[in-house]
C-alpha cells in the first residue's frame, strides 16, 4: 500500500534533520549523484549483493576503504 504523501510540517522536519545531520558530518562525506541506466544499475545491485551488501552505496563505500588502504 503506498504511503501518504507527506504533510508540509513533516517536509520542514525531515528538512530540518537532514541539514542537522549534514552539519554534524560535514567534510566526512561528500553527495555523489549518478545517472545510470537500469542496465548499469542492475549490474552493480548484483555486484553489491554478490559481496554481501545491501545497497549500490555500500559496495561504493567498500571500495573507497579498499583503495583508500591501498
């Protein structure tokens, strides 16, 4: 069943935790946007879980560890 749409205040709130979250990380993580195509997209799902993870973000994330040990 899919979800009502969210309330103005609920927007604002989200807003406000996003940008708190932010502050409290900033320069840990920068936002990275990619378009993929649904191609490029279910390969590097498969990739993510044939290592175990849940999502593109993860396997992103794993690899960054690797080459930043490397």
């Amino acid at each position: 069943m899919p979800r009502a749409p969210a309330t103005a205040e609920q927007r604002r709130a989200q807003a406000v935790r996003q940008a708190r979250w932010e502050q409290a990380h900033a320069g840990e993580f920068e936002r990275l946007n990619l378009k993929l195509t649904p191609g490029t997209k279910a390969k590097l799902q498969r990739m993510a879980k044939r290592y175990g993870l849940k999502s593109i973000t993860q396997l992103i994330e794993a690899i960054a560890r690797v080459t930043r040990t490397n």
